[in-house]
C-alpha cells in the first residue's frame, strides 16, 4: 500500500531531474510581477502565522514583503522569459576551432525540492566556430538560469543548451560543483559533500576534448 505522502511527494528525497524545461504553466506570467508580490507576501504572513510567530513585532513585520519581492525579483527572478541575456555575439574568425574557457563562475541557486540555497562554481566551455559571446554573457546566461527553483542537473543542462543556441554550435560544455543546503545543513547534515554535474554537447564528448577542458579547470573532486 502506498501512503498517501508517497503520492503527492513520489520524489522524496531523492534529488533528480526530470525534464531539461523548467516546469513552468503555460499561464506563467498572466498576472504581473507586483500581482504576485502581494499574493505571495500574504502566504508568507499565512506560513509565519501558522508558525505561531508574532508580525506585530518590529523585526517580523517587513518580512513577508521582502521575502515576496525576493522571490520574484530576485532569487527566481529568471523565470521570466524577459530577463533572458541577451544573445548578442560577434565575428572573431582568428578564434576559428580555438577552445575558450570561463571558469569558476559563482552559482548561486535555490533548490527546488526544499526551497534551500545551492551554491558552487559553474565552469564552461566552447570551441569557436567563429563566433564569440563576451565573458561576461557566460556569467549571466549562468545567472539566469540559477535564479529559478533547480535541479543542478536541469541547470547544467540548460546553461549548455542555451550557450549552443547563441553561438549555434554543439560544442559546448559546462560542468557544475555545488554544495546544496537541504544536504549540508539539514536532513543528513553532510557539511562536507558537494555535487558535480556534467554536461558535455559534441566535440567535448570525445575523450581528448574533454580531457583538455578538465585539465583547465583542474577539477578537484576530493576537497
Ligand atoms: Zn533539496
């Protein structure tokens, strides 16, 4: 017999994703941004409420409200298709078939089994076809994508999918390591652990290619 928990949580606590698309409802963004800071600031007062915590007191009342546009602005601000980076690149042809590499990118996302942050290091990497993206794009296509409810390997995925889009080449590879709060801080408490997540689209899933973009980053999977 499955209990009933079972059926409305078949996931647990088992951290695995399902899908490489945000599971997003097509009626997403019918309401407007400040529509949902004032729904979410009352289900936050209603959590803190059932908690039994007084939103008299000074230091509670501003909570809900800010909690509310952190959601929305901040923290999952870039499930909103409109915050997407632009995907402007341009022409260098000398970096023809050269490999470029970005590492150490700071990931800070939010765990969408827990609501618990995950942070880590994002490192990625593409060969040239001729076209190029600024560094800095690297960055914010990773932040972008951090700023949702995540899977790290949904991330990861979709960190490579939409690189391969702006520089319309396969030859894209990220690799994500990450500590996740719900593991680290609760549940069963593993300060240490981390979890690396890897995605590898054409050249990089040959051995030698991949092999070299590793070697750059020098990851170490033993801290
Ligand atoms: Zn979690």
């Amino acid at each position: 017999m499955i209990h009933n928990d079972d059926l409305n949580d078949p996931l647990g606590e088992n951290h695995v994703g399902t899908n490489a698309q945000t599971p997003l409802r097509s009626n997403a963004f019918d309401i407007t941004d400040d529509e949902k800071i004032s729904l979410i600031k009352k289900d936050v007062e209603n959590i803190l409420n059932t908690l039994g915590l007084d939103l008299t007191d000074d230091s509670l009342k501003g909570t809900p409200n800010r909690v509310a546009k952190m959601f929305v602005k901040e923290i999952f601000g870039g499930l909103h298709p409109n915050k997407k980076p632009s995907s402007s690149t341009f022409e260098n042809k000398y970096k023809y078939g050269e490999m470029l590499v970005e590492k150490n990118i700071t990931v800070y996302s939010t765990c969408e089994h827990h609501l618990l942050p995950i942070v880590g290091r994002a490192h990625v990497a593409y060969i040239s076809n001729g076209t190029v993206v600024g560094l800095s794009k690297m960055n914010r296509i990773v932040d972008y994508f951090a700023k949702r409810p995540q899977v790290q390997e949904r991330l990861t995925i979709q960190i490579v999918q939409e690189l391969q889009r702006v520089l319309n080449t396969d030859d894209v590879a990220c690799v994500i390591d990450a500590k996740h709060l719900c593991v680290n801080s609760r549940g069963i408490r593993d300060i240490e652990s981390s979890t690396v997540t890897a995605e590898f689209g054409g050249k990089f899933k040959e051995d030698k290619v991949r092999r070299e973009f590793l070697d750059y980053i020098k990851l170490d999977t033993t801290f």
